[in-house]
C-alpha cells in the first residue's frame, strides 16, 4: 500500500491533521491502539480568557478563526453534533476580582467575550457571595462523540489500522518510509503523552500531568452554563455535570483514584450546596510542555519524520490551527513560529 502518510494516534491532533489531509486531497493512514486518552477525558471547552488572570489565551483569535468552522464542517461531514454554545459564570472570590473583571473587560481582545457588568447569583444551591462575572461566545465540543463518530468514519473508508504502532519497525528509504506492508513519504506523531516512548522524539520537554474528572447528576442545580470556580461544572444535558480537574505530576497512571476524587468533592463543596449523585469518574494523563506552546516540526536526521503534539488544556482550540500549520510547512514549506518549532529545543 502507498500513502501520503501515516498518523499515529487519534486525539484531537490526529483527527484534525487528518482533516487537513483530506481537505488537501492527501492519501493517509492512522495508527490508533487506544493506549492515549486525554482528548477524550478533557471538558472540552473552548474559550479564549485565562480566568485565573483575566487575559487573553495566547494566539486565542487566530484558532477560533479556525476551529469553530472546522467542527461545524465536521458537523456536516459525520452527520452528528458535537459543538455546543455554551457560556460561562466565573465567581468571583472578592471585591477585588469583581474590580479585575472589568478592567480586563476594557482589553481589545476580549470585549468580545467578558460582559462588563456583576451577574447576581439567584441560584440557591450556587456559593456565590461576590456574584459571576459572564462569558459569551464560549462553547464546548463534545470530544468523546467527534472521536466514536470519527473513527468509524475511517473504518469505513479503510483508512485506520487499530494495531499498536511499532517504532523499529520503520525503514528509511531516500525521501520515503516503509511500515509493514505500507511506503508513505511522511510519518506524523500525534501522541500526546505517548511521545515519551517514542525513540525520534522523547527527547522533546514533555512533563506527564494527570488529571482527573468526575460526571454527577444534580437534579437541584438546574444551570445550563458552564460555572468556574473551584473547579469547574460543565453541564452535559439531563441534569448531568462534568466536575474537574485534577493536576497531578507525580501519578503517571491513567487510573482514577481515591485521593482524587476526594479532592473534586472538597472543592466542588465549596462551589455548590445541592445534594448529588457520581455516575462516573475518569482520569487521563495530559501532555504538557515546558514552555506551554505545542510541538511541532521535523526531525533534525530523519526528515520523513514529523510531531504534532503537545496542545496542552486547550487542544479543541488549537488543534485545529496547529494541524494547518503542521501541513503548510510539510507540503508547501512554509516556516513555522518560533515559538511551536521543535527547534527551539535542539
């Protein structure tokens, strides 16, 4: 079999450098072995404020440029719904957040989205005694669904190999690999954590975070935003709620534990007052870089080598673009940022 190329991995990197391809006219093939899972574990939000700081996410205009048509078109092309709008209450902890609030309303980059006004809290079971601040044009993409639907997608056209991908197995040949029965002219890595196992690029700064989340029903709460506090209450419809995350450097497992959800429903107590139940909790390594920027570009020996990684908590945002970026530089060698080329760390 003769290819384009080969991704190996199928979170939000793999899926959207895919598209690219398709989108390009581009033959490929994906490995997945289900081994990664920390695109499907994430709340996935997309919203362009740090609400920690009230600043703007970095590059945040120019990836809502493109991820938002990019699942709308995906959307479209699956047959499903995968994109929700959905805004966010952030409470306030004091005066002086409340004051913060609407400085940063006055910034260029986010009067688009931070509404200057107090938005009193008239929920009961809400602990909100500085009231919220209100995000619009937020939303969330149900990752988990995009994911199923997708690969059955690929499935269908032969295009996905569920087999674990294996690295001595690769032989350059000149300006092309072969893999198995397969020659391609560019291999591309979307791993995410996984890239620690990988010999051409575990060399790459990539720190391992855990982090976990819990699913309740609440029939009391009764809110259809997203509210930031503590941690954050995501609901997912029929009175369920997405409540995360936990950062851990230390746990490598994809396991969820005990002390974890300790610490979700210690710090969801201190945000709602209503009585729930746990329907599921789940945990997923993160892959996050040292200097938070993702991974892209080649490999400095073998040039039919390629990475598309590290896309951090926001991967639904900048996936998309990241994708775009990775394939303009591959096919029509155009240069990468400084700030995501790979060889700011040779």
């Amino acid at each position: 079999m003769q290819v384009d190329f080969i991704i190996v991995g199928l979170g939000l990197a793999g899926i959207a450098f895919a598209e690219e391809l398709s989108k390009n006219g581009k033959s490929f093939i994906v490995f997945e072995d289900d081994s990664q899972n920390s695109s499907l574990v994430a709340g996935g939000m997309y919203n362009p404020v740090v609400l920690k700081r009230f600043t703007p996410v970095w590059n945040a205009k120019e990836q809502l440029k493109i991820a938002l048509p990019f699942y709308k078109n995906l959307e479209e092309k699956l047959k499903g719904q995968y994109q929700y709008s959905v805004d966010i209450y952030r409470i306030f902890k004091s005066i002086e957040e409340q004051n913060n609030w609407f400085q940063a309303c006055d910034k260029l980059l986010l009067e688009d989205f931070m509404i200057p006004k107090i938005i009193k809290n008239i929920n009961q079971y809400i602990k909100a005694p500085f009231d919220c601040g209100k995000l619009k044009n937020t939303g969330r993409i149900n990752v988990n669904s995009l994911a199923k639907d997708y690969r059955i997608h690929l499935k269908k056209s032969n295009k996905l190999r569920e087999e674990q991908f294996v690295y001595k197995k690769i032989v350059f040949d000149m300006d092309r690999v072969s893999y198995r029965d397969i020659i391609a002219k560019h291999i591309v890595f979307c791993e995410g954590f996984g890239l620690k196992e990988n010999p051409f690029f575990n060399h790459l700064p990539m720190r391992e975070a855990k982090g976990e989340l819990l699913t309740i029903h609440a029939p009391n709460l009764k809110v259809d935003y997203l509210i930031k506090s503590a941690v954050f209450i995501l609901p997912i419809g029929n009175d369920h709620y997405k409540v995360g995350a936990t950062f851990n450097w230390i746990d490598k497992t994809k396991l969820p534990t005990q002390d974890g959800r300790n610490e979700l429903e210690n710090k969801l107590s201190s945000v709602i007052n209503c009585d729930y139940k746990i329907v599921d909790h789940s945990a997923g390594i993160r892959p996050t870089i040292l200097d938070r920027r993702p991974l892209l570009g080649i490999h400095k020996k073998y040039k039919q080598l390629s990475i598309l990684n590290g896309m951090g908590t926001r991967g639904v945002m900048i996936a998309p673009l990241m994708a775009k970026k990775l394939f303009l530089n591959l096919e029509k060698n155009e240069q990468l940022d400084k700030e995501i080329d790979i060889a700011r760390f040779d």
